[in-house]
C-alpha cells in the first residue's frame, strides 16, 4: 500500500478524535482546479497563544485492540486496516509543511500489540521532527490509556499539547462503551500521570474528549466530569463530540445525538473556565441535562430573578459576567469605562462590546430600566424567544425614546 492509500485511510480514522472547535468547510467550488478545504487529515485548530493554524490529523495505525462500541477503528469491525512507519510519517509530515499545506502535527493512533509499543512509535515520529528534521513548530500527540510515566514524560518532552481522551464521565458509563478500557486503572492513573507532569512543566497543556450521548449519561455527569478535572488534574480543555453512529459497530442502531446539546455543553463549559461559574449555578433538569432551548447563562439569569437587574455602573467585573449577553472583554472594558465616565445610554453599552438585545433586560443604566420586565416576571418560561427580548416589536429608538 502506498503512502497516499495510507493517508486517506489514516487520515480518514482520526477525524473522530475532536481536537478543536472549528474545522474546515467543504469547497464551495465542485471539482477545483486549485485549492481544498478540507484535504484528508488537515484540519484547523487553535494554539495557545490565539492563532487558527492547519493541523496535518492523522493515525499512526487503525488497527486496534480495544472494543469501544462506538470506534470506527474497533476491533472487531471489518474494515480496511493500516500503519506508518515512525520514519514514513514523519517525512510526509515534512513535506506538506515545506509545501505550506499545514503548520502543525495532531497525531493519534489506534493501539497495536500494546500501549507502550504504540506510544514509543507516536513519540519515535516527534522526536523525529524535533531532533532530525529540527521542526520547531505546534505538534499535539495522543496519549493512550494506560501509558507508563516514562511515556507521558517523553511525549511532554516533544510535544506541545498532550491529550487522554476520557470519553465517559464514570466507569459504569464506560462500561457501557468498552470491556477493555479500565476508568481507573488506565484513564484516570494516566491522567493524574499528565497531571503530574504538567505542574511541574509549565510549557505543556494537556486536553480531554467526551463521546455525548453514547452512554446514556447526563449532562450533569459530563460537566461534574470535566469541572473536576479542570480543578484536579490541571486539564486545559475539555472537548465535547457528539455520537454519531457508525455502520457495523455495536452502537449503529442507536440515534445521533442533536448537535445543540454538544453546543450547549461547550457554552456551559464556559461559563465554568471563564466567566466564574460554579457547577452548582448551572440550571439542569431533574434528568440532568441542560435546556437546548436556552443558553445557560440564559437560564441562569431567568432562574435567579433575585440577582437582577443589576446597574451598569455599580456592580463588580464577576457580576458582569453572570449577565446575558456580557463576556470577559466586555466586562472589562465596562469597568476601564467607568474609571472615567459614567453610562447614561444603553447605546454606550454596545461600544463596550454588549450583546444589547440579551444583556438590556437585566441592567438598569443610573436606576432605570429599559428592557423587558416579563423576563423577570416568568423566571423560568421555556418558550423563551431571542427576538422579543425587547418587548413586543420596540427597537431602540422607541425604548431610549430618541
């Protein structure tokens, strides 16, 4: 098999495996003569500093010894199976870099004989680039579950971002998923391993992924998952994919989960990274999920007609952020702005950078209100609608009578 045979297989495998929160679009154009959105294996990606880049994301190999139901790369599917050589990859890897096809490496890979032959093969293909081609540019590597300290060390070593994919928020939901995978002993000894690492090691992050809905799990369980590996495992990112059913494996007759609910829980992850939000403040069902009808900072605010509304010019930064329609750089320059100047006119929020139509019913600008009062009348309505948020058909003019 030829190296491009490899890469539509390879290339095609790892596009399960969620490493940003954007990705290519398909071509507008049928059949271009020059120029492709969304080759196999490129996809986009953000670094830590805030640049969009183009990720080469592949496989190492797709074959694979576990059983998760919901793999493409499962054991027990038929499908067409490949591998890299450490020295292949990296020189294709290379290529396309100096052809300016991608800037940065995302490497994964099914598990092959055993976790640590596959691990050192992952990292043999970095320290490649690092040492040989002395590429100095963003490279993510897979940890695999249950990968040795020495393992995760000499990825770190190498290695931009490392990533453990939990994929299930306990061990019974992962049962469900996998009689291979064991939570403990292989996701979360490894993770507490990265943990380890990335405290000491400033110039590291390491992320997660969760299949939604695979497992019949909550919301609420996803969250609680994620928040407490934010605070105890010094995770980055928790990264959010929606099941998608794949043909001949065990889960194929289940449905695909609604893309709103994957939304909804990066919305709420958010609000827990960066707004100030506690797992508690978050408004679940008593199923425990999330309402896809409404933003949760939404609910939130409807929840807790208590908190508002709040007046523009008095309240602090972290009261900022609890109001619809107002995020952290809004918030600050709100608070730069008031140093020298008070707000008079809610057209003066919008130069703040405020989402108006969200934000003006739960502020009061120097003592009067100008949004709607029937949202903090009716708490908790769930036919909520975006566009009255103001109130009947008023606009601006009408509410700031100008």
């Amino acid at each position: 098999m030829d190296t491009l045979d490899k890469l539509k297989i390879l290339g095609e495998g790892a596009k399960y495996d969620v490493c940003a929160s954007t990705a290519a679009r398909s071509s507008k154009i049928r059949n271009p003569a020059i120029g492709n959105t969304s080759p196999s294996g490129i996809c986009h990606s953000f670094t830590p500093d805030g640049r969009c880049i183009s990720l080469f994301k592949v496989l190492l190999t797709n074959y694979c010894e576990k059983d998760c139901s919901y793999c493409p790369n499962q054991l027990n599917r038929d499908v067409p199976r490949s591998r890299f050589q450490a020295e292949e990859l990296a020189k294709l890897f290379i290529e396309f870099y100096r052809r300016n096809y991608v800037e940065g490496l995302f490497l994964s890979s099914g598990i092959m004989h055993s976790t640590s032959s596959t691990m050192n093969e992952i990292i043999k293909v970095a320290e490649l680039l690092r040492h040989h081609y002395q590429f100095g540019g963003y490279i993510h590597l897979k940890v695999l579950p249950g990968a040795s300290a020495s393992e995760v060390q000499a990825a770190a070593a190498v290695a931009d971002r490392i990533s453990l994919n939990m994929e299930a928020p306990s061990a019974a939901h992962l049962a469900k998923l996998s009689r291979a995978k064991q939570y403990g002993a292989e996701l979360l000894n490894t993770m507490a391993t990265i943990s380890t690492h990335v405290r000491r090691h400033q110039d590291i992050t390491h992320t997660t992924q969760y299949i939604i809905g695979a497992a019949q799990e909550s919301d609420q369980d996803i969250l609680t998952s994620a928040n407490d590996l934010y605070h105890s495992y010094n995770l980055k990112r928790a990264y959010f994919s929606a099941f998608q059913p794949v043909a001949n494996t065990p889960l194929s007759h289940l449905s695909a989960t609604p893309l709103i609910r994957e939304n909804r829980l990066y919305q709420s992850d958010f609000l827990l990274r960066l707004y100030g939000f506690h797992l508690n403040e978050l408004v679940f069902d008593t199923t425990g999920n999330l309402d896809p009808t409404l933003d949760p900072k939404l609910a939130y605010a409807l929840h807790h007609p208590e908190l508002f509304p709040l007046d523009i010019n008095i309240v602090s930064y972290q009261q900022l952020l609890k109001v619809p329609g107002i995020g952290p750089r809004s918030a600050a320059r709100i608070v730069q702005v008031r140093r020298d100047h008070r707000f008079n006119d809610p057209r003066e929020l919008k130069n703040a950078g405020v989402v108006i139509k969200r934000a003006l019913s739960f502020l009061t600008i120097n003592g009067h209100y100008f949004g709607n009062r029937r949202l903090l009348d009716a708490p908790r309505r769930h036919s909520y609608e975006q566009l009255t948020l103001w109130g009947d058909t008023r606009d601006l003019t009408t509410i700031t009578g100008g």
